[in-house]
C-alpha cells in the first residue's frame, strides 16, 4: 500500500505508535519503525538530555524513519526543540497547543510536522498553519482528550470533510479491523496507542501491562473535566477524583488531589493504587502483552483478510 | 446483499430505523419500509391506544415488515404488549431492562425479538434469553445512554467477540461509510436514529429537526449521569443541569429541575430553550432535512461506493 501517509514519512504502512508519556523509549520506537510503522519518541515525559539519550539510542536501533511527539505544553520547551534540530530529527508530532507556534521553525528546519486535534475547528488551524499532515483523536483515546467527547467515529467524517491534508486517525483502534473502518471513514492511516502502550517493547511497568490485560468495558473513564479532560482506568485514585468531582469540588481543589508525577507514579514505576493509569479505552479488548512485531503482523493481516471478505458485499 | 439481518426481519438492506420517542410514528415507519429498512414505531413516547392507532396507520401505509420498540421500563406495559399482540405485530425491539422479563412471551405469540444493550455483559444476557438479535448503541448514540461510555468503535468489536447472535451496530451512524465500518468491525446491520429523528417524515417538530441541522461538533453532551446517562443538546435547559451538576447536585435535586414531560415539550413540541432536546452526536454532521427515500439512497450509494474505492487496497 502506498498512500500520502506512506510518501509523507517513506514508512511501509500508514501505522503510527503514539508518543505516549512513560511508554515511548527508544525500544518501542526502534521496533515499532524496524516493522515498518512509524515510531515516536514520547518527549512528554522525557527532560530535554533524557530525550537526547533516546534519540541517540533509537538511531543505533534501527535505520528507518522515526520522529519524537512533543506536547507543546511542555515547560522547558526551547531545550527540547533545539536537541530535535541538534540531533537531525526529520519528523515531529506536536500536540496540546497551538499548532502556528511551531511549524514554520520546524519547517525551516527541514522537519515534517503533524498536530494532534480533536476537532475539525482545530484541523483547519492545522491547515492555516502549514502543517503537514493532523492526526484527528477521539474520545475512546486515553490520557489527554478533547472537551467535545466526540467520538473516532463521529470525528474522522467531520475533519476529513474539513481538511484535504492526510489525515491520521486515533482513539480506539486496536486491530485490522478498527484500522480498516478508519480509512472507510476517510483517513489515510491510524495512530496506535493503548496496543503499543502494552507491548513488550513498551517502557510501561510490568504492572501497568498487566493490569491493562484484565480491563472490562466501563473499566477506564474520562474525568478531571473542570481542569483538563483525562482518560485513566478506576483504580483508588480514580475514586477520590470520581468522588471529588460528585459533591462538586473545584478546579483548584481537584489539581490538589491531583498533585504531582502521578502518570509517572503510574505508569512507570507500578503503583497501581496511587498512580494516574492513562490508557484507552480499548486496552478492554487487548487481553495479552506481545510483541511490536507480533502486533503489526496482526493488524497487517487481519486488515487484508477482512477487507478481501467483506469485498464482495454489494447494499 | 442477503445476511443474517436481512434474512431475519426479511428486509431488503440491513439498515434499523431506531424507534425513537417523539420521531417515530406511522409516517416514519412506513417510509423506512417501503424503502428496504425496517421501520419502529417507538412506543416509548406513546399511549397505549395512540401505539394501535399508528399500528393501524403503518398497516395501511406499508406492506412491508415492520416494528415496534418497547422501553421496558414503560409504565403500563402490559396495556403495550397486550395491543401488539392483538394487531399482531411480528417484530419487537425491546429496551431499558431485562430481556428475560418478555423475551418468552413475545415468542409464544410468534413475535421475533431484538434487545437493545451497551455492553458485551448485556448482550450474553440476551443471548442467554433466547433474543433473535442484539442492538449495541455506543456512547455517540442520542438520549438514554449506558454507564460505561464504550463508544460504538469499541464496543461492536467486544459484542461480537461475546456473542454468535446477528448483531446490529447503533451510535454515530448516519452515512454509508459509518454503516461499512460497522460492518468492518463485525455488525450484520446497523440501527440509525438520529439521521431518521432529522427527516423528512420524522413526527419531530421542525424547530427541532433545524435546530439539528445547525449543530456543530461538541453541540450535544452526556448528561444526568447520577439518574441516568442521557444525551441531548446544550440548550438553556442542558445548562441548569450542567450547572447542577458541577456544583455537585444530588440525584433527587436533578430530577427536580428534569421535572416532567420535557422530551415532548422539547423535540415535539418545538420549545428550544427549555425542552430536553434528546439526539446523537453525529447530528452535528447532517446538515439537511431529506426525505427517507434520499437517505436510504444515499446511504446504500455511498456504502457501495466506498467499498468499491477500497478494495484495491492491500497493506
């Protein structure tokens, strides 16, 4: 298959692994590139020297594209760019802010620039400011979400309608199939989170993988609304959030519960009671830990078989 | 195309008219059958002899198969089943409650009979009932909605998963192209609500079927969580219950300001401002009235097409 998504970043086919926070190291990426998708380094949870080390890591790993997601939230945001640009880095995700701040900076440097959206409102900004392809998130996806709630499903229509850039389409794909229902909905290629988040490349905490394998349906939910809309699995810290937000607490009463490096907490160093576990909501239907490279064989395959057996419907 | 779907309710397309309160009546259903869908009568927002009185107007008005869906959670339902039975009515949808509870009796009387649920949970219960076919409506979907908030990407794959009965995929379809991504991901049918809700023959006021065409994503929000799920637009009303609600109100608080019969004064009646203004997230993507005719045809046309387009594909 060959389509703008594949020309854009000369990768096999049009999978991209989110760079996700606490679960994007240079394993994952390496991996995830060697099998012909397209890696991103999670810069969100990297201060600027640790995302240099990966960088550099991820180059002695593999000899195919990669890029490195950057949230342009990010507070020591000038290091970080300067060590993409240093460090020759060809292709960057930006996400949570503007998406004008940084692409002409980018561009001037050579660099392909996506920007992460969930809404068609936002993709035109996309367009305005030049960049080069929008990744359109719906509300299954975990962590950091749109206020609208809408859905892959209602959105993908909405901002393929909106844009004529190539389009990337994220939240609650998982598999060949969910992949293949994207492009139906008009994107040329998927963003795959939750599913690289539990591979065994992922830097996640053995914890957190297996965790994620034992979900049910309902069990991850969108919360934190009054400060920033997040998606994480109910565990005890959930709880005190779910019940804050119940009796009414507000913005700054729930950034206390809060507080700091939960996600990190989480994720990364296990804590399965106290940590902030961001995933999607489709984590419910990935019930094993395998590998990169088992994975795309996967979706690769059962893109190819369903789409060869539903070939023959005609309405 | 000839499936599970089409085979049971003897349809021409595997495309559900969802029985929807204030929009379902005799004009509506009769439409939806004679162009190849099926057709229900949304009991819900009738009484039990104004359901005979569009029972016997449907009848006059279509040869083809028809239905009716029946909330359990109906107040005078025995009166309800008492009347289907008698105008012997084929198919039931039933909603809001057990299948177990009628499942039985429908069938001694011939009847063939689909649940409606939002979860894999639900639908082994269906099957454990013994029901005909499964409905799985994601979060997208307008009005009552379930606790988990799986959206339709996510949820249509685990149903499938769980049970071997003809599933019909509901929430945030309205296009052909949503209708082969429900497909894709392994329904054998969809069920379409707000798009019909926004017709021609819809009996919904034309304040409110405008007032749909004019939304924009992010227009319509989940609300009354703590009584139960439900989606509507963000009108003057949905902002009492918005501001109740982050003000942390009690259950018997929100039902106070919910009061009574706000549906109807909403979508039947035409009071924007204060009515509940119950339907889909995807209706921010319809942006014309169309008779039941173009909608099917458009429908049936652009699923052809699409499919069509992507067969080449190989990845």
């Amino acid at each position: 298959m060959e389509n703008k998504i594949t020309s854009l970043f000369k990768i096999k086919y049009p999978i991209i692994q989110g760079g996700m926070v606490w679960c994007s190291g240079w394993r994952l990426v390496s991996a995830v590139s060697n099998a012909g998708g397209l890696g991103l380094l999670g810069a969100g949870s990297m201060y600027p020297e640790v995302l240099r080390e990966h960088i550099i890591k991820t180059k002695q790993a593999t000899d195919k594209p990669f890029g490195v997601n950057v949230p342009l939230l990010y507070p020591d945001i000038d290091a970080l760019m300067k060590i993409i640009v240093d460090e020759e880095i060809k292709i960057v995700f930006t996400s949570a802010g503007n998406p004008k701040t940084w692409t002409n900076f980018l561009h001037d440097k050579g660099i392909t620039v996506a920007h992460v959206v969930s809404s068609s409102k936002f993709a035109k900004k996309c367009e305005d400011a030049g960049v080069d392809a929008v990744v359109a998130e719906g509300f299954e996806a975990g962590g950091h979400n749109g206020r609208e709630e809408t859905t892959t499903l209602t959105l993908i229509p909405h901002v393929r309608n909106a844009i004529s850039l190539p389009l990337i389409a994220a939240g609650g794909i998982a598999t060949g199939n969910a992949m293949l229902a994207a492009i139906t909905l008009g994107a040329d290629g998927v963003q795959i989170g939750t599913r690289f988040a539990m591979s065994a490349e992922s830097s996640a905490s053995n914890e957190f993988k297996n965790l994620c394998c034992s979900l049910n349906e309902g069990d991850t939910m969108l919360c934190l609304k009054k400060i920033s809309p997040t998606r994480m699995i109910k565990n005890n810290f959930y709880n005190l959030i779910e019940q804050a937000e119940a009796r009414g607490a507000t913005a700054d009463e729930l950034k206390e519960i809060l507080g700091r490096a939960r996600s990190k907490k989480g994720i990364f160093e296990g804590d399965m009671t106290d940590g902030e576990l961001e995933i999607g909501q489709i984590a419910s239907f990935v019930k094993k830990i395998s590998t990169v490279h088992e994975i795309i064989d996967e979706i690769v395959n059962e893109f190819n078989g369903t789409l060869k057996n539903i070939s023959g419907i005609k309405l």
